[in-house]
C-alpha cells in the first residue's frame, strides 16, 4: 500500500522551473488551478522552481502537457512530473538557461 501511494504521488506532483525570483505561490495557484483540485502548492523562496500537486493524476498531466515552455512573468516556464531527486531537474534547468540565453 505504502508504494502504491508513494506512486501517486510523483505522478500528481508537478515541478514548475525557470520561474521569475518574483513570481508567488499565488501566482502558480492562479495558473495551475484551472486543471483542476490542487493539494499543495510550494514556490521555493530565493530559488526560480516551485512544485503543484494534484489530486488527479490526468488533470496533472493536462497542465504539463498545456503549460510546459510557456510564458508566466515574463519567462518561459518548465512544467514536468516531478523527479524525487532534484538532480534531474537542475540540469535540465541548467541546460534551458544556457540554450535561451540567446533570446
């Protein structure tokens, strides 16, 4: 049961990188809320990432699929299913950074 519910939860759960430093928790709960039930919503202080879960699993996959690489404050933002460990997220965040830094 325990890894059953350890699944759902990184499949609800939705990482929201390249964010303005100004951008709020409110802010997500604006954009994200339209999907559908959000749980939580955390925009990590001092950093440009934050995370949204959802209670349903197709409504988060719904909001990744619409939102990833759109525009929110200004920037293009990184909508993905969450990763337990932040390292995949950081060099992706790294690699998106350095190729847009063109723009």
């Amino acid at each position: 049961m325990e890894n059953t519910q350890e699944m759902e939860i990184q499949i609800t759960k939705v990482y929201v990188g390249n964010l303005d430093y100004e951008t709020t928790s409110n802010d997500l709960k604006d954009l994200f809320s339209k999907y559908g039930e959000l749980v939580e919503v955390a925009k990590i202080p001092e950093k440009n990432y934050g995370f949204v879960k959802f209670s349903n699993q197709e409504k988060a996959v719904e909001a990744i699929k619409d939102l990833n690489n759109t525009k929110l404050n200004g920037r293009y933002i990184i909508v993905e299913k969450s990763d337990r460990s932040m390292g995949g997220h950081n060099k992706q965040k790294k690699r998106y950074q350095r190729n847009n830094r063109r723009r």
